[in-house]
C-alpha cells in the first residue's frame, strides 16, 4: 500500500461563531469549499411542511437582496463560480468552486448568496411546483416505490422514514416558511466553512476572513439531533402493487450502525465482500452462476443517529421465489460464517486502493472533512482510514456480519404483481400490500 497522506487543516473562529478550516491540497489552480449547516435538513421540517428543508436550499440561487436570479446567475458566470445549496437529512451544505485567482470575488458572491439571500415569492413557488412535479414523476420509478416503503417501514415514526417530500406538505408551504426556516436554521453560529486548494492554509484561511469576518453574530441555531429510531422486532415484508410490472424489485434492509461507531470500518470491509461490488458474493452467485438478475448489491447506509444495512436485487416476475430465496439465504449465510479468506483480502486491497482515487480532488476532501464535522469524528479519522481497513481481520469481519447483516429483523418490500408476487411473500411470513400511489399526508 503506497503512502497516502491526506493534509491536516487549521481553524480559526470567527465573531459570527462561524469557524473556518483549510487544507492545502491538489495541484490545479481552483478552490473548492463549502459552508455546512447543522440541523438545517429534512429532519427539522415542521410538521406538516415536508419539503421545506430542500425548497429552502434550491431557491438561495434565485436571487439574493441586492440581484435577482439573472443578474446572480450572470455575476456567477463572469467568474466561472460553480454553487449549489443542497438539503440532506440532517443537514444542508452550500458548495462553491472557484479559480484560486478569483477566490476573494468568489467567496464575496458566495457570502452574498448564503447569507442574504431574497427568497422572492414567485421563486419559492416556481421551485415548490418543480419539486411536486418531481415527486409525481419519481412515483412512477419501482426503485423509488419500493426505497420509499422500506423506509417508512424501517424507521417507523422517525425523520428518517421519510425518502422524499410529500405532495400535501410542498403544497402547504410559503414563502413565508422558507425564510423562517432559512433564519431558524441557517445562522452562521455553529456553522463550518471548508475551504481546500493548493494554495498555503494561512493564505485560504485570510480570504475568508476578510469577507466573512465583518459579518456579526446572528444568534445561534440550537438543535437537537433526532433521538435514535425504537428498536424493530421479526421480519416484516412489503408488497407495492404494479399491476403492468414485468420484473419484481426486491428490497431488504435492518438497523445496523452509525458513521461515528467504531466497528464502522470493519462493518464496511465486511460489507464490500458480501455485495459491495461485481466480485462480491452476492453478485458472483446471483447473477453470474444463476443468472437470476442483471446486478444485485448491498450497502451500510450511516445516518448521523441511526444507520442500516440494506440489499437489492432486481428479477424477472417468474424468477420472484428463487431470486429472494437466494438473495436471503445468501446474508444469512455471510451472517453465520463471514468472508473467506479470499473474499476478505480481495476486499482489503480495493478498499485501500479506491479510497486514494475517491480523495484525490479538493472537493473530495472537502466532502470527507463534511461528513467527519457531520458524525463527530476525530480529526484523523479520514488520515488513518486506510490503515483501520488494512487492519481489519476476517474474524472481525465475520463478528460484525454476524451482528448487523443477518436477516431476522428487518423489512423485505417487493414491488411487482400482486397477483403473482403476493404467494411467494406470504410463504415467507405475513405480508401487507399497497397501492403504488404510496402516502401522500
């Protein structure tokens, strides 16, 4: 394994509560950076008002107080300025790229942009209709239909149930909700700016004093994270009705492990033998010696108070029994007994060698510094990742298997014909069928 060395930042707190990190990195004369929000996500929409969180984000390009969206989209043009605000689950994240000559009229729009921005009404609307235009075309998707189930199902009564806004709560929702929002929830106070280039840290870190250090405090944006889901009991599965499918899509999924648990590394090198990738387990047997599928993989999916381990495979309507039989026997299987020797190397050494390459820009560090800010973890954490994978053992492997991948808990959702489907499911345990318009309250 060849040396790696991610670049360590520096920090400096502003009067505003903001703090400002910088890393030098990369070789191309452009800066990546972004201003993360906690608690500014789709787990702080008010009741009733599902789809605030990303309305918000999608409109702080529409204009801001001083330009509307033509003269902001044509300011961000003359300095070929890439930004986008964008709303995930527990948090929203403004992005920017800039060439690192014009990084103090970059981070000058860029402020202007996430801190005054206008939210005009008719923008609020324009974007409210486009999401519930979106929201009707992905509903016709089996894969969105049958994600947006088990979900709902797996996280029973908590924010993360929710994959997508509702239609009633774009509807319900004003301009008047989106700067509430935006003030509540998108305060400089507790927030982190990120800046990454290939200039020096002091250099980075002086032009975003300079643009972002006159701006007062604003008061803080206090939030609570989202308490961690109850705990699921059995196995339950779930049919999705399409009458005119001609392939069942089959979704497994369990509670499984947080970003910030320490058996997290050992979790995901376990992960990439069973289903990771096409010489996974599960893709090798499914698809490549019984050809029951195009392509069937799995995944640890961390959240910042919960996270799953979930599988997918995608079958001929005919082939429904045997697909899921396998697909089930399989994990349970890996569940009991873990890697071989073979698979667990096999996945070490890709482990090792793809995260050089899915680091190797500035915006990818920015991402990684992101999400490790997000989860709370340490500040070597992304510096020492590749030694953690290297150091896992198969036995370790096979002990977290064991413990997050076994399907005896959790929800199986198939959507596909519930006149051929709906037998197959029941013989594997009780099923509930839905209707392929899914809730809209």
């Amino acid at each position: 394994m060849r040396p790696f060395p991610l670049p360590p930042f520096v920090e400096q707190r502003l009067p505003s509560g903001l703090a400002v990190r910088a890393a030098r990195w990369g070789k191309r004369p452009s800066v990546s950076a972004a201003l993360f929000f906690p608690g500014a996500g789709s787990v702080s929409d008010p009741e009733g008002l599902a789809g605030l969180a990303e309305v918000t984000s999608d409109t702080f390009l529409d204009g801001t107080l001083s330009k509307n969206g033509q003269a902001l989209a044509e300011a961000m043009d003359d300095l070929a300025l890439s930004c986008g605000v964008s709303a995930g689950y527990d948090s929203a994240t403004a992005h920017l790229s800039i060439l690192e000559r014009d990084l103090a009229e970059g981070l000058s729009l860029f402020a202007e942009i996430v801190t005054e921005p206008a939210f005009r009404e008719e923008e609020v609307d324009r974007n409210r209709r486009r999401h519930v235009d979106s929201l009707q075309e992905l509903r016709s998707e089996p894969e969105f239909l049958g994600r947006e189930r088990l979900l709902a199902e797996l996280y029973q009564g908590h924010p993360y149930a929710h994959l997508a806004p509702t239609e009633k709560g774009l509807t319900s929702l004003s301009a008047g909700d989106v700067q509430r929002f935006y003030s509540s929830r998108f305060t400089l106070d507790g927030a982190t700016l990120i800046l990454v280039g290939p200039g020096d840290e002091e250099t980075l870190l002086s032009a975003a004093v300079r643009v972002f250090g006159s701006i007062p405090p604003s008061g803080s944006a206090t939030w609570t994270p989202p308490s961690p889901p109850t705990p699921r009991e059995g196995l339950a599965f779930h049919l999705i009705d399409r009458k005119d499918a001609v392939q069942t899509n089959l979704l497994f999924a369990r509670p499984a492990i947080r970003l910030a648990d320490p058996l997290y590394a050992a979790a995901v090198v376990a992960n990439q033998s069973l289903g990771g990738g096409a010489s996974s387990r599960l893709f090798q047997v499914l698809r490549e010696e019984r050809g029951l599928t195009y392509g069937t993989y799995s995944s640890v999916s961390p959240r910042l108070t919960a996270g799953h381990f979930g599988a997918s495979i995608d079958c001929r309507t005919d082939a429904t029994r045997e697909a899921l039989s396998g697909l089930l026997d399989l994990i349970q299987a890996f569940a009991a007994e873990g890697p071989t020797e073979e698979e667990h190397s096999r996945s070490r050494r890709y482990l090792t060698g793809s995260f050089a390459i899915s680091h190797e820009t500035p915006a990818a560090v920015v991402q990684g510094e992101v999400s490790r800010i997000q989860h709370g973890l340490p500040e070597d954490t992304w510096r020492t990742w590749r030694d953690r994978v290297d150091r896992t053992t198969r036995e370790e492997a096979r002990d977290v298997a064991a413990r997050l991948f076994s399907p005896d808990i959790g929800v199986v959702t198939a959507v596909g014909q519930a006149s051929v489907v709906r037998p197959i499911l029941e013989s594997f345990g009780p099923t509930t069928v839905w209707d392929s318009d899914g809730p809209r309250d």
